[in-house]
C-alpha cells in the first residue's frame, strides 16, 4: 500500500500557525514572544529541512526501511513472514496503533540520546540555540540529525511493521512536537496524565538547571516516567529558555556547525585519547579537568553545596 506522508500537509498548516501567534503575540501582551532576526533563523533552518529531509527520507525509506523489512520478512509461498516465524503485520487499526507507540518509544530514546551524546547534542542543538520558546522554534531544526535518526527507527520494520506505516507514524509524532511548541496552551488536567503537552515541552527546553535534560517525550509521557526523564512544569519558576553555551549569532551557518567546532577544540585540550574520545561521545559539559561539568555533574554540585549549608 501507498501512503502520503502527512508531513506535506502539514508544512503549509506550520506556516500559518506561526503567522496566527507572530500576530496574536504583536497585537496582544506578548510582543517579546517573537524576535524578528531570530524567528528569521529558524524559518531558514526550517526550508533548509525541508529541502534536505525528503532527499534523506527517501533513502532511509527505499534502502534502509525497505532493506531490512525484506530481510527480516521475507516472502514465504506468497505470504510476508518474519524470521521469527510469525506473519509479518498488516494494515488493520490496531496493527497502526501499535506502530505509533513503537515509534513513539523510538522517538523517547533517539531524543533522549540527542541531549545524552555530545557528537549528536552538537546536531540536536540547534533546535534548543533560541531564547524564545515559539512555533517558530518548532521549524528550527539541524540538519544533520535526519542522517542517523532513521537508525532508531530500523528495528519496527525489522520485526513485521511495513516501511510506509512507519514513514507515516514518523509524521504523524512530528506534526504532534510541533504544536507543543506553544506557551499559549495551559496545563489540560487529566491529559497530563498520559500525553506528553506543552508545559512539559515548556520544561523541556528550558536551561533551568532543574530542568535541563527532561520530557523527552514525543506524544506520550510514559517513557519519561519509567526512565527517570519527567519533570512536571512549576509556574512558581521563571523559565529561562535556550541553551547555556549558545551560538551568539542568527546566521544559520554559525548554527549550525558551532558545537562542532567547540568539540573540535575541546579535542585539542588534551593528548589523551580516550579524553578526545569523550569531548566528542560523552555527555556534554563533560571534561578532562573539571573545567566544565555536566548536567548530572552540576545537579550532584548543588545538592553537596545545599547539604553543606544545612
């Protein structure tokens, strides 16, 4: 079966939310919601993925979606079996639900490994590099993660699931994380208890040092809560959104790149390799000589400084 990726309905519909909350946002009390320069970075980063993303798309779609559904599910006398020995899946309702959830813990980890992995945070940063938290933010993604993002995604078509039905579930969590990208939206109650909402997303992208590295959740909240990654929003804390090294520039270019250039001269600072090794793969904020810390690293800093006090 054929389907359409529902990413191509939704550019246009991406344009004209963010054009509804940049007017709203000028004409109402929220006229520092959007900075023009910045919101000019992010549309550029935004065209930019879209030109890229289905040149990308397609091969992961035909090579390595395809590939490995054929291997793993070959035809056996007229009927798709996986090498497990069950018949590969189909197209029913719930065969879709179930996709979606496989895509959506997929999405938990190949997000949460963004922020966790220095070489893929340099990728991934580029989304958190604004200060305003907008729908506009929602478009200003890298882009070098759609190379390696397919690869967490390979083991659904690997078990049964067709190439197309996961393309589509991919659109589908796409078009939910833009949306969240909104403060105009308050808590839902009883939703908060299952979905993965805009005050969560709020805590997501803020470099409050209680926040960082939180909700990396797509439409469900559940992964967050098993793993140990849910914070839920505290309105009594003013959120600071961005990142705590940013760029310092709206040219696309710088970035982009800018966090691989800062791992490169982190590299530099040490002849040991197994040092160069983790400025590159280990978590960011990680160091040879304590000159920088990590998230885990500042958190641990602060509880001994508080125990200490008391």
């Amino acid at each position: 079966m054929n389907f359409t990726n529902p990413l191509v309905y939704g550019i246009p519909c991406f344009l004209g939310l963010i054009l509804l909350e940049l007017t709203y946002s000028k004409t109402h009390d929220h006229k520092d919601l959007y900075k023009w320069k910045d919101l000019g970075s992010s549309l550029t980063m935004g065209i930019g993925s879209v030109i890229l993303a289905p040149l990308v798309k397609t091969i992961s779609a035909i090579i390595i979606f395809n590939y490995i559904y054929e291997v793993c599910n070959p035809l056996i006398d007229g009927v798709r079996t996986n090498i497990l020995g069950y018949e590969s899946f189909g197209y029913a309702w719930y065969v879709w639900i179930a996709c979606q959830f496989l895509d959506d813990f997929s999405y938990y980890w190949f997000h949460r490994q963004n922020h966790m992995v220095r070489f893929l945070w340099a990728a991934h940063i580029v989304h958190h590099s604004s200060d305003n938290f907008n729908l506009g933010t929602a478009v200003r993604n890298g882009w070098f993660t759609i190379l390696y993002k397919p690869f967490f995604y390979m083991w659904i078509p690997a078990i049964g699931f067709p190439p197309e039905m996961v393309i589509v579930c991919l659109g589908i969590e796409a078009l939910w994380q833009f949306q969240l990208h909104s403060t105009y939206v308050p808590k839902m109650g009883i939703i908060e208890k299952v979905f993965n909402t805009h005050t969560m997303h709020q805590v997501h992208h803020a470099k409050n040092l209680e926040y960082m590295d939180k909700n990396h959740g797509g439409f469900l909240n559940m992964f967050d809560k098993i793993f140990g990654t849910w914070k839920e929003l505290d309105e009594g804390i003013d959120i600071e959104y961005g990142v705590t090294k940013p760029p310092n520039s709206y040219n696309p270019l710088v970035i982009l790149t800018h966090e691989y250039k800062d791992i490169w001269s982190d590299m530099k600072k040490s002849p040991n390799l197994y040092h160069k090794f983790m400025y590159a793969f280990g978590p960011p904020g990680w160091s040879h000589d304590g000159s920088t810390l990590t998230i885990k690293q500042m958190r641990k800093e602060l509880e001994t400084r508080e125990t200490t006090s008391s």
